[in-house]
C-alpha cells in the first residue's frame, strides 16, 4: 500500500529538520512525504512535497491531503514527532483486515528532552493523571479502539474522504470527531503498541497547562455534543474532585465532625492514588526528580482539566477552532 505521511505545521522548524531524515530511514518502500506549512521559500527535501496553505488551522492542513494524495494511507503524523523505523511496516499491517479503517499507536516522550518536557509527558503515563497511558507508552495488546489522537494516526484515504476529513471547527478535538465518524461509518480503529512514535512535549508548566485546559474544554463540549464516545465517567472524575475540594473548603465554616472526617479520607485516599502514580511513572521513567515533580504537574492538571471540561460541558454553546500555535 502507497503511504504518504502528512505534517501540518507553521513554519518549516527545528523539529522538521529533525524528524524528516529519520522518516527517509523507515523500514518502508512505498511512502511520500506531505507538509504544509502557512508559507514556504526554503530547502526541499527528498521524498517530500511541502504544499504552503496560509494561515490555516491544523485540521484544515490536514484535510488537504485529500487534494494533494494520492496514497491508499494516510498517516498523520505532528510535526514535534518522529516515528520509530518500523512504523509504517508495522501499522499497514492491519489495513490487510477491509474493516481496519484506521490505525494508532503510542507518541513517547524522548530522553532528549528536558527535564520538564519529560515532566509534562509524565503526567500521562499513569492512568490516575491522564487515563489512557498506552497513549504515551507502549502498553497492553492490540486492540479496537474508539478515539485515537493524530499525532499518530493512520487512516485509509477512501475512509477519510468518505467521513469529510477532519471537522475543522474544532481544534483540538478534531480527531475525536474524525474517529467518532469511522467508527459510525462501519470502521474499526486499531491500536497497536508497536506503531510508535516519539513525541517533543511541552516546555514549562504554562504551556502544559494551556494545552490540558484546551483538552478540557473540548471533551467537556464533546461529552454534550457527542456523548457516545465522550460522555464517560473517567472525562467527569476531575471535575468531581474540584468540586469535592470546594466542598471540603465550606467544611472550615462548619463544625460537622462527620463530613470533615469524610473529607479528610477523601484527601488520604487522593494521596494515596498519587503515590500509586508516582511508582508507575517511575516504573517507566526510572528517574526519581521526573517522578517527583509529576506529582505536582498532576494535581494542576486535574484541577485545571476539571475546570474546563465544567466549562465546556455546562456553559459553552458553540466551540469554534481557532488557529491553534505552539
């Protein structure tokens, strides 16, 4: 099968030049290579077509593939991320199965990366910070899925074109629609450990923030406009844990023995679910600082997650895209 990998991207970047001489390595014959960036006057590279669009929004770049591919796959790939040299072998593997519509493995944050960035990537490899760590680390077996996020993403061009592409209106959150419109389409989505890509995370506790407050209010939207893959329980919980440390914060008022022993439970067992995380984090990231400063990072991200998903769950009508810059 034809592959042809598809990066959107603002400008042509430090990334770019790092990932393109690993993809020309893959273990793979038959791929191209799309970017498209707002605008462009600089190098080629082999393999590569770089289609400059405007400033357009990522899903909209992305959809653009269906103009300028003429590949049976399309991988989507962020242009902070590089695959592991059997990627593409690995992933077309599945599409022999006619009901395989699209393919997603694990994005895995890089040694090379800063302290913090790992930090930030950390937060995810427990499922008490983030709920999905095979996401971020190579776990558990191949399986169907029901949501896979594009930066490692691999869908049949036929299905893609069938579905509309991406939904441009929402950034993030489009690949939650695209994979909730396979999946109503009659295609399965396959996850599987070994199609693995490093991902750069984000620097600083601000940018880490930022990124989970969009996450935020996109699921909380999600949950009400499309319930059937987001209206989950596991989306809820950090809403509910805000919303129990306001209560436990009206106990101060009060002389209530009881709720104030409940509430001093319910922090004992959140404590306790933090050090359960910690030895997971450190089971993987075998470093005790990473480990450590994660705590932190996830008790932020769950407070500012469960903020925003209230927000868009309970007062946001309409959720436009905008340009979406890293």
């Amino acid at each position: 099968m034809k592959v042809d990998i598809i990066i959107p991207v603002k400008k042509i970047n430090n990334y770019i030049y790092e990932s393109i001489p690993i993809i020309l390595e893959l273990d793979y014959e038959d791929f191209g290579i799309i970017i498209f960036p707002d605008s462009f006057d600089g190098e080629s590279f082999p393999k590569t077509k770089i289609i400059p669009t405007g400033a357009i929004g990522p899903a909209d770049k992305r959809d653009l593939a269906l103009l300028h591919s003429h590949a049976d796959i399309l991988a989507f790939l962020d242009d902070d991320a590089y695959p592991r040299k059997d990627w593409l072998k690995n992933a077309v593997l599945h599409f022999k199965d006619p009901k395989v519509a699209a393919v997603g493995g694990p994005a895995v944050t890089p040694m090379s990366d800063s302290l913090l960035q790992r930090v930030s990537g950390a937060v995810f490899l427990s499922k008490i910070g983030g709920g999905f760590p095979e996401r971020y680390w190579p776990l558990g077996r191949v399986r169907e899925v029901d949501d896979w996020p594009s930066v490692n993403l691999l869908v049949r061009k036929d299905m893609f074109e069938k579905v509309g592409g991406f939904n441009s209106e929402y950034w993030p959150g489009e690949d939650t629609k695209l994979c909730l419109d396979i999946i109503k389409a009659g295609g399965k989505i396959i996850y599987d450990p070994d199609v693995f890509v490093w991902h750069h995370r984000r620097k600083g506790l601000i940018r880490h923030l930022r990124q989970i407050g969009r996450y935020g209010i996109h699921r909380g939207f999600f949950a009400k406009r499309f319930p059937e893959t987001s209206k989950k329980l596991k989306y809820f919980l950090p809403s509910l844990f805000v919303a129990f440390l306001i209560a436990g914060i009206s106990l101060l008022f009060t002389d209530n023995i009881f709720f104030s022993r409940l509430y001093s439970l319910g922090i004992i067992i959140y404590s306790a679910l933090l050090l359960f995380a910690f030895c997971q984090i450190q089971n993987k990231e075998k470093n005790l600082a990473v480990s450590f400063f994660s705590l932190f990072y996830i008790f932020l991200t769950h407070i500012w997650y469960g903020i925003r998903f209230l927000q868009g769950y309970l007062f946001t009508e309409d959720l436009k895209s905008k340009l979406g810059r890293k």
